[in-house]
C-alpha cells in the first residue's frame, strides 16, 4: 500500500475562486481530501491527506498564491482528515477550521504544533 502523505499550506488569504476551483478539479482527480480556509481574512489554510497529495501540492505551487508557507509535510500510517477522498470543504473562519478537526485528537494536535501554535 502506497504512503498516505499529510500536507499543511498557510499562505495570506484565499479568495480567488479560480485557483479554489483549480484546487478542486486536482482533489478530484488525484483522490485527496481537502480542508480549506478561505475568505478575505488571512490566513488561507490548506489541509491534504492522500496517496497523491504530492502531486497535489505540485498543483497549488503553480497557482503561486502569496506567502506561500508550507507548515507541514509528512508521511502517515492513515488518513485522519474527515474528508472524503476526492473532495474539498471549504471553511470561512480559523474556529471553524479548529472545530472541524477537533474531533480527532492526533490530526488536531499535529495542525496545532505543525501551525506553530502549540509544542510537539
């Protein structure tokens, strides 16, 4: 069984709905789960777990949103997004953001230390 890669992007804010929808199309294609921030407000976040969410992070890399930061890339034993593969949600607030990955503990924990708001 191929690795499940983790990915974690903060960039200055996501309001474009071209580059979302490009963004999209790619989780579709490529069978990733996506958990996105966006709106006016920064920052923009963006959360992939899957088989090619390499490939994925290749696609959003092209679309040069500003301060791209790439907070968090790992290798993990299982997908913990509460996303199904192949699909985006988008949120339009950081507690919303928060209270979606709450539910899990592990993913919760490594998106708080991987965004630098708690230590490992």
């Amino acid at each position: 069984m191929p690795p499940i890669h983790r990915i974690l992007i903060k960039t200055h804010h996501m309001t474009s709905r071209k580059k979302i929808i490009t963004l999209t199309r790619a989780a579709s294609n490529l069978q990733c789960s996506v958990l996105l921030k966006t709106g006016p407000h920064p920052p923009g976040i963006m959360l992939a777990e899957g088989e090619s969410a390499d490939e994925w992070l290749k696609v959003v890399k092209k679309l040069r949103y500003k301060d791209f930061r790439l907070m968090g890339k790992d290798e993990v034993l299982e997908g913990r997004l509460d996303v199904e593969p192949g699909r985006v949600v988008e949120l339009t607030s950081m507690k919303e953001f928060a209270a979606s990955l709450e539910n899990d503990p592990v993913i919760y924990e490594w998106w708080r230390v991987k965004m630098g708001f708690t230590e490992s």
